[in-house]
C-alpha cells in the first residue's frame, strides 16, 4: 500500500532538491527513463555487492 521508489524519489527531488541512488531488482529501461527526469546519481541492481554501493556513493559525492 506504500508509495514506489520512483514516487519516493520524485517527491524527494521536487520537494527538496534530493537527488536519488536507486537500488532496485527492475532496472529496465523503462523504469530508468522514467527516473531520469529525477536527475538520479545512480542505479545499483539487486542483488548488489557492498563494493558495488560504495562504489556509487563515491560517484554520487564526485557528482556533486
């Protein structure tokens, strides 16, 4: 009954300018063309690795 990620990403970005980190099992294109216009940081697909997080949020930091 809760919201999706890209709601939660949407309302994030337009209410206070967060940008996202998605991690998500459906990383299709569809679903990542609908998050662009959230200006994400990054996609990690499921299941992950740690190195695989890290390595985002050092990318998201360098983005930003």
């Amino acid at each position: 009954g809760g919201s999706s990620g890209l709601e939660a990403a949407r309302m994030l970005f337009e209410c206070w300018g967060v940008r996202s980190i998605f991690i998500s099992a459906n990383l299709d294109p569809l679903t990542r063309a609908q998050a662009e216009q959230w200006q994400p940081l990054g996609f990690i697909g499921k299941p992950f690795l740690p190195a695989e997080v890290i390595s985002a949020l050092q990318r998201a930091v360098q983005a930003l």
